[in-house]
C-alpha cells in the first residue's frame, strides 16, 4: 500500500511548539529525521514524499514541519531556533538519537545539532547545505545567489506564477518537476498559512532564517559520519558551500550529482535514497 500524507501525519507538543510530523517505519529500526528547507509552502511532505516509503524499509522516519513552516506553530525571528526545535522533538518522542538528513535549512540546522548536541546525532547528511559565509572561489560573491532572490519574491507573492519560478530554479529539470499541480499545491500551501509568510518576510531584514553560522572550527569538531549530497547545477546553494564543509568536517564525503539542483533528494529519489540508505548502514 502506497503511504499516503494522511496516514503518515501525525502532531506532537513539545516543550516550546505543538510541531506536524510525518512517521513511517518499524518501531525497533533506527531513527531518521528528515528536515526541509526554508521555501513558502516547504514542509516535510512536501520536500520528502519521494523519500519516505523508501527509507521507511529500513529506518524509523520522522519528517517534520519546523516552527515557522507547514502545519506547525507560527514563531517569530526572535522565537526562531531549529536545532533547539529538533531536540525537543527528540525529547517529546523518547529518541536518543538520530541520523539527521536535512535539506538546505535543514542541513543548515542539522549540522549546528552536530556541533552543538552530539549525543543526539548518529550521522549527518545534508543536501545542498549553506556553509559559514566568506569569500568564495567559484560561487557567486557577495548578496543573495539567483534562487535566494526568487525565493524571497515567492514569499512576497506566493501566487502560482511567482512558485512556478521558484520551482524551475530549484530543479535541473524544470520541464519535470515544474508542473501545474505542483507549483499551485506549493501556492495554496504557502497562502494557507500567512502568519508564516508574514514572520518570514519580517526577520529578513534581521539576518532571515539562519541567524547563527556555525564557525569553522566547530566543523573541524564534528566526528559522526557525514554525507554532503549536492547538485552540480545548483542555483540557490553553490556546491561551493558542500566543497568548503567537506575541507573542514574530518568525516565526510561528499555527492556532486550533474543534472541536479537544489533538490537532489527530489530530482534523483532513487539515486538519494540509495546513498542514503547505504551510509547510514555502513557506517
């Protein structure tokens, strides 16, 4: 039976936050949190329904809406804090520990929780991750990348039109993946909920959704195994970011994938899934 959205969610309060989640998996298989990026209407269905089932077959998997996105609760940039989020919600659940595989914002967050609360993380994987900001190489220099400006318009006006254009520079394959269907159920999702919009647009001016970088010496401390998965075409996050993670985090490798935007897990599901799956099981 193919999992559906409404058989997989579920809703937790933690400590802070009432959160939405999405589970799937045996209840004795080790745990998985999958956590999505920062784009209106992004939540853990939405940037992981090709993955879930999947992974399920061998991990416990949690997909969830974090504050500020989806389903969950409303905060403000003040009240914005991801990696305390993911650790409530490791508390609320009774999990000790996890593998963390986060996309964009997600990574980002997934990789100060290997800094900051390495007891609660077995392996890190991101996909298309920001790293600590600085002079680039290869990257865009200074200001927000191409995708980052269309992001930001889409949440300015969420309209179809403007999540049909942020859809296209996300992908490789804009002709796939950019279809009505998904680029209006992105829209209503992200006009359903305007308090999130509205707290998004706010903090912008005040350092936007990842107010705190991990520094470079804190990458150099993270000791748990670590897959950094990248598309080569990549317009929102250079693969430079994943380059510059991979000289510092002493455990890791890294997945440039050619053909692939921002969303790898999205764009190659098989390819993803079966990276996935194979690290966290090897090592």
């Amino acid at each position: 039976m193919t999992l559906t959205k409404a058989h997989a969610a579920r809703e937790v309060r933690t400590k802070s936050w009432t959160l939405r989640y999405y589970e799937a998996g045996a209840a004795d298989a080790h745990p998985m949190i999958l956590l999505h990026g920062s784009g209106p209407g992004a939540t853990g269905w939405s940037n992981f329904s090709g993955n879930i089932e999947s992974l399920a077959e061998q991990f416990h998997v949690y997909a969830v809406d974090m504050p500020g996105w989806g389903e969950s609760d409303a905060v403000t940039i003040d009240e914005l804090d991801h990696t305390q989020a993911a650790v409530e919600f490791l508390d609320a659940l009774g999990i000790d520990k996890a593998a963390f595989v986060g996309n964009s914002m997600g990574g980002h967050t997934s990789t100060r929780l290997a800094t900051l609360h390495p007891d609660r993380i077995s392996h890190l994987i991101t996909m298309g991750a920001p790293a600590n900001p600085g002079p680039r190489l290869f990257g865009p220099g200074g200001g927000p990348s191409e995708g980052i400006k269309v992001l930001v318009q889409a949440y300015q006006n969420p309209d179809a039109q403007n999540m049909k254009r942020l859809v296209e520079i996300m992908t490789f394959d804009s002709e796939r993946f950019a279809t009505d269907e998904l680029t209006q159920a992105r829209s209503d999702a992200a006009l359903a909920r305007p308090d999130h919009l509205g707290n998004y647009l706010a903090g912008l001016s005040r350092g936007g959704p990842v107010p705190t970088w991990v520094d470079v010496e804190d990458l150099g401390g993270i000791d748990v195994p670590t897959l950094l998965v990248h598309g080569r075409d990549d317009r929102v996050v250079h693969y430079e970011h994943s380059l510059f993670a991979l000289a510092h985090i002493p455990n890791s490798r890294l997945a440039l994938i050619n053909r692939c935007g921002h969303w790898a897990m999205i764009e190659h599901a098989d390819e993803f899934n079966r990276l996935v799956a194979d690290f966290i099981s090897h090592n």
